[in-house]
C-alpha cells in the first residue's frame, strides 16, 4: 500500500514540475483581429506587439497615399520644394482617375500649393491631389510610380509594387502590412505628416478656378461628423482606404501613457449586425487594437547599465587580477506587464578571454551581452570595465622575457649561440696548445736582440 502511496506522490511531483516548467515567462490575453491581416508596434522601439499575417499581399487602397505623402516630404526636405510652392494643375493629372473616386474637384489650371495639395490628399483621400504632387516631385506621374517602388526598396519592403499614386485598385498595386509599417514609420519621422494626418477638419482657402473648401477627415477614430460611434480619444492619424477588393483599411497611431503605438488594419469589412446597425471594422478593431497594447504591455528596463556582470581575470596588473564589467547602456523595451525580468536569457561573450593584460582603462570594451526571452533576441550591449587597472612593470618584464623564451625559434637561436661559444671555446684551446708546443722547441730562452 505505501508502495502505492510514493507511486502517486512520485507521479503527482512530475506533473507538477511539468506544469511550472512549461509555464511561459509571462500571460497576456489571446488576440484575434477581424481583417485580413493587421500589425501592432510600439513605435519608439519598433517592438512588434501583435502580428497576423502580416507578410501576406494586400491592396492596400487609399493607404497608397502614405508613401505619396512621404515622397513629396522627403522632396520639402531636400530644399528642392517648399510646402508654400504653388502648383498650376495640368490636364494630365486626371489621367487615371476615375469619377466614383474620392476628390476634391481640383481642376486642370487651378493653382494651389503644396501644402494644400497634402491636406486633400492625405484627409480629404483626394485621387487627382496625389497625382497633381506627383507631376509636381517627379515631372510626370510615371516616373514618380517608380520612385514609390524605388524608395519602398530602399526601406525593406520586400512583397510592395505601386501601380499608381494614389491606390486605386490594380492587380499589380499591393503591399502587406510589414511593408506598409515600413513606409508608416518613415513618414512619421516627419512631424508635418502626423499634423496633416491628425486634422479632423480642414478649409482650403479659394483659389483661381474654385471657392474655399472645406472637408472633414475620412478618419472615423478621429472625427463623429460622417459617422458617430467611432471616435478613439488616443487616436492620431493617419490614413483609410478602401475599395471592393481591398475591403477596408486604416493605418492609425495612438499615444498614452508615454506609450505611441502604431496600428495596421487590412481587408476588414462593413458588418450589419442582428439590430440593423453597421459596424465598420476597420475602426472598432483598430480601437480593440489598441486598449489590448495599452492593457497588456508597457515599457520596461531588462538590463540596467549599472549592474555588475563579471569578474574578468587580467594578468600583469599591480592593482588587482581581475576588473568587473557592466553593460555599456541599459536595454529596454515594450514587454509584457507581467513578464518576468529575471527569465531572460542571458549570453555573455569576454573578447580574448583567458589573454587580457593591464593596462585597462574604465570603459574599455572587454565583451557583449545578449539577452533573449522564449527564444527571441531582445538585444545586445557591450561589456566595458568598471575601473581602470594600471600595469606591473616587473611583471611586464617577466612576462616578457618569459614569451621571448616560450618560441621555439628563440629556444633554437639559444642553443645555436651556446654551440657556437663552445665551438669557439674549443677552438681557442687548441690555439693554445699549438703556440705554446710551438714555444717550447725553440728553446723556451729569449736571449735578447743583437747589436
């Protein structure tokens, strides 16, 4: 019987042990998005939150205008145009627009400028703006089409090709949602997108061909004046899209809490519900979105710069034979409330270990430390000495003469002067013997010199 008892004792120990030892360093609740594919990162850190397939093609729709939008930035910023040029609209700038699509009616001769050129096209989703910009960077909407695809290239997009400029739907216009958090994050760099982006409503003054206009965001999350119900208190920015094959999009970003997340929603749909209400995804799951990232996780440290890693062993010092080494900087990142810092993995790697001599200078770079977290690298820093240490000079020379005597070749080039010593030794004794025989038959008398 008590056999029977240490068997369940024994059984129920495994099952416990295999339970803690599976237990993963942190839980946050499961996340599933209503759209094709959709991406959450914290954009200070680039930390990917949440992914779902996020390297699938897309059409990505008026979201387009992003990269639109960041091209003529890029331009302002290189001195070759001002947000203040005015542009005279050609006819050619309507070549590709269709009449069902968004607009502001901007008319071939109208003159506007730049930065009201952005404001239709990045609030309004005006077609004919990004193409009258484009005409305006490049010199003709072709030649600006490849440099989307150009500059895409440049940032890492590795499954994006633009057709047009403005993302009306075309087979060979699409993205996914990696590569368009890419061209996102980029256009952020500049504060003049998010404000543009972030405006509810805008009035364009009159111009030559047209009276002032004024239009409000096709951002729901931004504003209640087309469609209530929507309205994220966080959210700032940035783009919708839509069409039949692309269902609906939103690029938007939020920031609370010292927290500014970036959130991608691709391919979602218009859902009426039992009530008779609608229930456009692409803004109730852009907001689920974001209160599951604001919930869930928060910046932390997970290697402070100030704590103590090793004791590395150092020869020929006259201080001490070892020097400790902390992190060079600290590391942190968007993790898991929960998360257990202490169950990172870490991996320390000493440069030359074994071989390093004083002197040491405080800072000087003696390794690195990585640390991971359920198989994913989070980061590496170097490892860099807490103190100086200076050097023995009398173990220096002794450690000198000691390398000098270690070769082979010198142990050879020793041996090869003691023989030639003795040689010459040797030699120098037969000398001797042969002058004094030499001495001894000629008489061994000096008997001086004749007058």
């Amino acid at each position: 019987m008590k056999r029977v008892r240490y068997s369940f004792l024994a059984l129920a120990v495994v099952m416990l042990c295999t339970v803690v030892l599976s237990t993963p360093a942190f839980a946050i609740p499961e996340m599933s998005v209503a759209s094709r594919s959709a991406l959450l990162a914290d954009a200070d850190t680039g930390e990917i939150l949440y992914e779902q397939n996020i390297h699938e093609r897309v059409y990505p729709a008026s979201v387009t205008k992003i990269m639109t939008g960041l091209l003529v930035l890029e331009k302002i910023d290189s001195g070759s145009m001002s947000l203040s040029d005015v542009i005279t609209v050609s006819s050619s700038a309507h070549q590709d627009v269709t009449e069902d699509g968004s607009t502001q009616n901007i008319k071939p001769g109208e003159q506007m400028s730049v930065e009201n050129l952005l404001y239709c096209a990045l609030v309004a989703s005006a077609n004919e703006a990004c193409n009258i910009l484009a005409e305006a960077v490049s010199g003709d909407i072709p030649t600006f089409v490849a440099l989307m695809n150009q500059r895409a290239q440049e940032l890492g997009c590795q499954d994006t090709h633009f057709a047009n400029t403005h993302g009306l739907q075309d087979e060979n216009h699409y993205t996914t949602a990696y590569d368009m958090y890419l061209i996102t994050k980029e256009a952020l760099k500049y504060p003049e997108f998010l404000k543009i982006t972030d405006s509810r409503d805008v009035v364009i003054p009159a111009t030559n061909l047209s009276p002032e206009r004024h239009f409000y965001t096709t951002n729901y999350l931004l504003s209640r004046f087309k469609i209530p119900g929507y309205v994220y208190q966080y959210a700032h920015g940035i783009k919708t899209g839509h069409t039949s094959d692309a269902g609906y999009c939103l690029v938007s970003s939020a920031q609370k809490n010292d927290m500014n997340l970036i959130s991608l929603v691709f391919g979602a749909e218009k859902v009426t519900k039992a009530d008779g209400t609608v229930d456009y995804e692409s803004f109730s799951e852009t907001s689920r979105l974001f209160e599951w990232g604001f919930s869930n996780f928060k910046l932390q440290t997970y290697l402070d710069s100030s704590e103590l890693i090793a004791e590395v062993p150092v020869s020929l010092s006259r201080d001490a034979n070892y020097v400790v080494v902390h992190p060079e900087s600290s590391l942190s990142a968007m993790l898991p409330k929960d998360v257990d810092l202490d169950s990172f993995d870490r991996k320390v790697t000493i440069y030359n270990e074994g071989n390093i001599t004083a002197p040491i200078s405080e800072g000087q770079e003696l390794g690195e430390i990585t640390l991971s977290l359920d198989g994913k690298e989070y980061g590496t820093t170097k490892l860099v000495a807490l103190n100086s240490l200076t050097q023995s000079r009398l173990l220096y020379v002794i450690y000198t003469v000691k390398n000098i005597f270690s070769h082979t070749a010198t142990k050879l080039a020793i041996l090869a002067v003691l023989v030639l010593i003795i040689v010459l030794i040797i030699l120098s004794i037969r000398r001797g013997r042969h002058s004094g025989r030499r001495y001894r038959k000629s008489g061994g008398v000096y008997r001086g010199r004749r007058r």
